[in-house]
C-alpha cells in the first residue's frame, strides 16, 4: 500500500458520518488504499483542523454555520455539489 488518502467528514448527524465511513472504508479496502478519516460535527470543529485532508464530505445544512459558509472559509481546489 502507498500512502494514505485522508480523508474528513463533517455532519452534524452521526448516523450519516458513519454510513459514509463505512462505505469509503469498505471502497478503499476492495481497493487495496489505506485511508484515513476524521470525523467533524460542526463546521467550527472542521475549521480548527490543521491536518491534511485530500477528500471532504461537507454536510450543507448544518446548525450554527452550514456548509456552504465552512466551505467558503477553507482552502479548497474543487468543490462538487
């Protein structure tokens, strides 16, 4: 295995963050990646993160600041809704 994507997600519902872990994690396997994963429940957690990150999962409606508001206060190359 090469190096590990990392991945993050941000939800405020923990039975959604962990269905997309499950599914990333289970895809990566098959695939032979290691990966990593955070998991964030607010935007204001996610944009106190100073780790690396290649792969996001940003909830859009969030209590307090939604997605899209985390989204415009981070370095992003590509966004896809």
């Amino acid at each position: 295995m090469g190096d590990a994507c990392h991945f993050a997600i941000c939800d405020d519902e923990t039975y959604m963050s962990e269905h997309i872990k499950t599914r990333a994690s289970d895809f990566f396997r098959r695939k032979n990646r290691e990966i990593t994963i955070q998991i964030f429940s607010s935007g204001e957690e996610l944009q106190k993160y100073d780790g690396q990150l290649d792969i996001l999962f940003l909830d859009i409606q969030m209590k307090e600041i939604d997605g899209m508001e985390t989204a415009r206060k981070l370095p992003v190359l590509f966004c896809s809704i």
